[in-house]
C-alpha cells in the first residue's frame, strides 16, 4: 500500500535511470545513512565498533571486490586475501617511506598496486577458465604471502614477524576512538560501493556480464576480452587492497602476512555466495551473514544454556549449527541472501493483495 510506483512519472530518461527511482527507496535510503553515520556511532559501544562493525564494513568491501570480479566478469578467484595482503603492506611501506602522507592518499596508492598484482595474475583468465583458473588464482594466494614473509624488506626487516601498524592521520588529525575510524571506513566504503553500483549500471558492467554469460560471443561482438577481463581483475584488486588496508590499520592494527591467509579468501567467496552473486547488496548481507551469525549462535548458547554445557562442546555445536545453517539456505535460496530481500521488495509492492 505504502511501497507503490503510483503517481511517480519519468518525463526523461535520467530520471527513469536514476540510482533509486522510486520515491520510498530514497526516503529509505536516507534514513539508513542517518542511521549509519549518526545514531550507530553516538550508540554503540566501542566493541561493537572495533569487533562487529568495523571488520563487516571492510570484509564487505572485499567481498564487493570479488563480486565484481566473480558475479559481474564470470572469473572464479580465490585470491582475494593475497592481494588484501598487498594493500595492506603497500600502505604500510607508503606510510614509512613517504614522510607526511595522507592515510587516503597511501591507501588509494596501496589499491593501486593491489590492481597491478591482480592485472600480473589475472593473465592466465585469457586462455582457461573455471576451475582452472580458480586453481591460478589460488597459486597468487601463496605466492604473494610467500613473497611478503620471505623477503624483508616489505616488513622493514623485522624479525619478529608481527609488525605494528602505524596510526591513522589525516590533516595532522590521529583516529584512535572507534567511532572516528568507524566514519572514515563508511565513508570509504560507501564511496566505493557507489561507484561499484555505477559501474554495474554502465557500459562497463554490460561488457563484464557479456563476457560472463558468453565470453565468445561478446569477442564477435567486438569486445576486447584482454581489455575486460584484466580490467574486471584490475577493479577487483584495487578493492582488496584498499580493503586490505583498512583491516591491517583499523581493525588489526598490525601487518602480518598469517593474518591473510587462504581461510580469509574462503570466507569471502562464502559472503558473496550466500549474499547474492551478482549483486552489491549481497556483499554487505553476506559478510554481515558470515560474521554475525557465529555472535549470535554463542549469545544464545550462553542465554539457553548458561554454564550446563562445556565451552569446547558448545563452540563444535555452534561451527556445526553455522555449517548447517549454510546448506540450507543454499538449498532454499541459492541465489542468496539479495534474491531474498527482492522478493521481500516485490511482496511488499503487491501488498495487501496476492501474487
């Protein structure tokens, strides 16, 4: 009754391809930033801030980057760890070679070379595909913590291979408190995502899903498949690294190449699927899914059950509860968790009356 297109006219083609052309979207999309960016940092507390907040922000920004690059261009990667690893140790080395620079500035730089790495690894996408390049990119996995761990010089030769990251400043101003770096990570992330979701709608998005759905086909239509896929892997890279250094300086607070390793690429190839392949949506809800369903199976073990049950049984009953939780909603939605919401989206259209 509320959620209808009644009454809403286009007279131009701009207005009709606008970002939310629907009025309730952009009332709701309004309010959803005011919540983000107001009442979220005056009222929640500084664990959820630096625990829950801040690392769903990031891993949803890399798991955009992997959409991009798996749901939109159609390249299987696992890889995405790797080059978050790059980022985080280019803006680590930017920041201690390069006297005065802006946190930004070396974090767009450190996506920079994220995106160089990932054009370097990303050549093999032009001559095999599927599972085996999924099995080249997950070479890149290792080879990149390898190189970083082996070579001393990107940790400033220090031996004790943990190295501390160095605080955030920008304009001479230091984010310590969580809410400061909770705004900064929004607003970069909000900013990335943005431009994702244009890119999407454009010329760019239209070539990465020709390539996706019949990268032979696209070629005889004039598509350059060298230009758009290592562009795909390019834009892909440079959100992991930036993600990348966001988790080294904001959440971890160290760079260490075990922080980045092949289980951290897996879980993000989890978010976008449970999320929605395809879809920046489903990024932000499959890493919300991932990261705060083992919080809430624990609160509610804790809650039900108290001290009844030993601490080792109660963690092997949440990982078994998690996995199953997953196969099942793959089995009954397997186009994830953004397919979900449009149904919710067109129900909501249609209400009070039936399909």
């Amino acid at each position: 009754m509320f959620y209808r297109e009644t009454g809403q006219f286009f007279t131009t083609y701009g207005q009709d391809r606008q970002l939310l052309p629907l009025r309730q979207d952009r009332i709701g999309m309004a309010i959803l930033l005011f919540v983000a960016a107001v009442v979220v940092p005056l009222t929640a507390s500084d664990y959820w801030l630096s625990a829950i907040l801040i690392p769903w922000l990031i891993l949803s920004l890399v798991a955009l980057g992997q959409n991009i690059l798996m749901g939109y261009a159609g390249q299987l990667s696992l890889g995405s760890a790797g080059f978050m690893a790059v980022g985080a140790f280019a803006c680590y080395n930017f920041i201690l070679r390069v006297p005065g620079i802006p946190f930004v500035v070396a974090v767009a730089l450190s996506g920079l070379c994220a995106a160089a790495v990932g054009i370097l690894f990303g050549l093999p996408s032009l001559r095999i595909r599927g599972l085996y390049l999924a099995v080249a990119t997950l070479a890149s996995q290792f080879f990149i913590v390898w190189a970083l761990d082996k070579f001393g010089w990107f940790k400033n030769y220090d031996t004790s291979g943990v190295v501390t990251a160095q605080q955030i400043v920008i304009f001479g101003h230091k984010f310590v408190a969580p809410g400061e770096k909770y705004l900064l990570i929004l607003v970069i992330v909000g900013a990335l995502a943005l431009a994702a979701k244009n890119m999407a709608r454009g010329s760019t998005g239209r070539a990465w899903m020709a390539v996706r759905d019949m990268d032979v086909a696209a070629e005889a239509m004039g598509l350059s498949l060298l230009r758009t896929k290592l562009q795909a892997f390019a834009i892909s890279s440079f959100y992991c690294g930036v993600g990348g250094a966001l988790f080294a300086f904001a959440y971890l607070q160290t760079v260490e190449p075990s922080a980045f390793n092949i289980e951290l690429s897996f879980r993000i190839l989890f978010m976008v699927i449970i999320g929605g392949i395809g879809t920046i949506l489903g990024s932000f809800l499959g890493a919300a899914f991932i990261l705060l369903m083992p919080v809430f199976l624990n609160v509610a073990f804790h809650t039900f059950l108290g001290k009844a049950i030993d601490a080792s049984i109660a963690s092997a009953l949440e990982q078994v509860i998690f996995g199953v939780l997953i196969i099942t909603f793959l089995i009954v939605e397997p186009l994830g968790l953004a397919r979900l919401w449009q149904l919710t989206k067109e129900r909501l259209r249609l209400w009070p009356f039936r399909h």
